[in-house]
C-alpha cells in the first residue's frame, strides 16, 4: 500500500498561513516607506515646530508641500487596502487572522482619510489659525481630521495586536509573533503620552512622531511576516516532485 498523498487544493503546508503573490509583499513595503514622509521635513518644511507641532500641519492646506505628504498618507491608504484584501482572499481563514487582516484594512482607510480631510492650517505656526480653530471657525475638513486620525492609531495598534494573537495561536509568523505586540504595546503606550501631552500643551509634536514612527515599524514587521511565508512558498514550488501552486511535496507511493 502506498502513503496517503496531501489532499489536493490545500493552500498551504499544516503550519503555514499559505502565501500571498509577490506584489503585496512590495506593495506592503512601499506603504510602510510613504507612510514616513514626515521625516523630509527637515528639509521640506524646517519651520514647523518639531517638538509641539502636529505631524498632521505638514500637510495643511496653506502649508508647502502640503500634496507629497499628503499623497504618502493616501498611498499608504491605498496600498495597505490592498495587501489587506490580498491576505484576506489568499491566506488562511482563522479568526484571528481574518479580524487583524480587516482591521489592517480599516487602518488603510483611515489613512485614506487624514489625505482626503487635511487641515486648513497650521495652528503651531499661525496664530490666527489657532484662533479661528479656538473659536470653531474651521472647515468640516479640519475638523474631521482629528477623527480619522485617532481611528488612524486606533486601528493600527487593534490590527498589530491581533495579527501577534494570530501568529502566536496558530502558530504562524514567528518575527510577527514576537515583535508585533511588542510594537503595539509601545503604540498604546505613545497614545496614552499623546493625551497626556495635549493636556499639558508640550512635547505633542515629539510624540506623535514616535507614533507613526512605530506604526511604520509595524508594517515593515508585517511585511517581513508576508515575505518570508512567500519565500517559503517560492522554495517549495522549486523541490523536485512539488506539486504546482500547493507548496506540498508530492510523496512517492510505496509499493
């Protein structure tokens, strides 16, 4: 009698998610990189106020080069909704997993949103604009921003949260198992600092660059995740006598 063969159409090997197409993987590292164009500006914008500005006055309205960090924000937007719904029709359905890839996708959509609602001004550098805004007479634009930026945070740390939870129970991504909750630990903790800095009126600028800053740190850890299932995906297709598009090797019946 001869050895029972893997069943056809497994998506991937028992311990494995599965892998997603190359592109997400890329795509995933481009948002991380456009979601940090905060960093240019000490070259681009040197006058706002680093240590008490907000990161989200680079891109204001009357602010220059207000379109490039603005279109980071929407790039990464669009490129994590992306790989968010690649995972999601490509990977393992576990619960986990499925509610980290839908939150990770939420996140997208938030940041699509900081791009499409910018601020008027810049309240840190302008003090009629911190008047106007004092007094309410901003536009739903500026107003809204603040939301979807706390749902931007809000939604990054619940996704890297369960993403760890997935990888820890199932027993997949062992990097992400051990450095994502770490990471939204750190950004639950920032988020705490961020409230306790607009309550004192110092250090907000500070912190809330340390928040992104760890939020694009979570995608790259992501995006290592991806990459390394899709590597051994990719080194499994190459093994003599694997099956095409399964990742399994095909056993040698036994007479």
């Amino acid at each position: 009698m001869g050895t029972r063969p893997h069943e056809v159409g497994t998506r991937s090997p028992a311990g494995r998610p599965g892998a997603v197409p190359g592109f997400a993987v890329v795509l995933n590292g481009v948002a991380a990189v456009a979601y940090a164009t905060f960093f240019l500006e000490h070259l681009l914008s040197p006058d706002l106020d680093v240590i008490n500005g907000y990161v989200s006055e680079l891109s204001a309205v009357d602010q220059p080069y207000d379109a490039l960090y603005s279109g980071g924000d929407f790039v990464t937007g669009l490129l994590i909704i992306i790989v968010a719904a690649t995972c999601l029709l490509t990977l393992r359905r576990r619960p986990w997993a499925t509610a980290g890839w839908t939150l990770l996708m939420l996140f997208g959509v938030c940041a699509i949103g900081d791009a499409v609602f910018p601020l008027d001004c810049a309240p840190s550098l302008e003090s009629r604009c911190a008047l106007l805004e004092r007094s309410e007479n901003v536009s739903f634009s500026h107003e809204f921003h603040s939301v979807t930026s706390s749902a931007v945070v809000m939604f990054g740390v619940a996704s890297l949260f369960t993403l760890s939870i997935a990888a820890h129970r199932y027993g997949w991504w062992p990097f992400l198992a051990r450095w994502g909750w770490v990471l939204a630990a750190l950004e639950s903790a920032a988020g705490f600092a961020t409230l306790l800095a607009m309550l004192l009126g110092q250090w907000l600028g500070i912190i809330q660059r340390i928040q992104i800053g760890i939020l694009c740190l979570g995608l790259l850890v992501i995006g290592w995740a991806l990459y390394t299932d899709w590597r051994a995906a990719r080194s499994d297709r190459r093994r003599p006598g694997a099956e095409p598009g399964t990742g399994h090797e095909r056993e040698e019946a036994t007479p």
